[in-house]
C-alpha cells in the first residue's frame, strides 16, 4: 500500500480533520506505542498501519 492510498483511507473513514488528529494523537500499543505519525516515520508499512487502525476503530471488513 502507497502512503497516498493509506492517507486516503484515513479521510474516507474519519472525514480530514479527525483523520489528522488520529493520526496524530492516537498511540497505538500494536504499533509499539506510537502514533500513526511515528510508526510511519520509523518505517512501518502502511498496510501494517492501516490495519492497527481499522483493529482500534472497528472498521468493518468491507472498508478494510
């Protein structure tokens, strides 16, 4: 998955602003305690990322 595809992803599930302040302020223990911000800066994949979120805020499969 394309960085771009996954910050799409974000927006078409939380609408812009809440996706930024997801990924922003949001830790996630399935990303080792980081953010989506962090993870994504320390290297991890963004499908690896997308699916922690879509875990945490049970997005329903179809959306996955």
């Amino acid at each position: 998955m394309r960085l771009t595809q996954f910050r799409e992803l974000m927006e078409t599930e939380f609408g812009a602003l809440r996706a930024a302040a997801v990924s922003r302020d949001h830790v996630f223990a399935q990303l080792g305690g980081r953010t989506v911000e962090e993870a994504l800066e320390h290297g991890i994949d963004p499908r690896e990322v997308w699916k922690a979120v879509c875990e945490e805020y049970d997005v329903p499969p179809v959306r996955r």
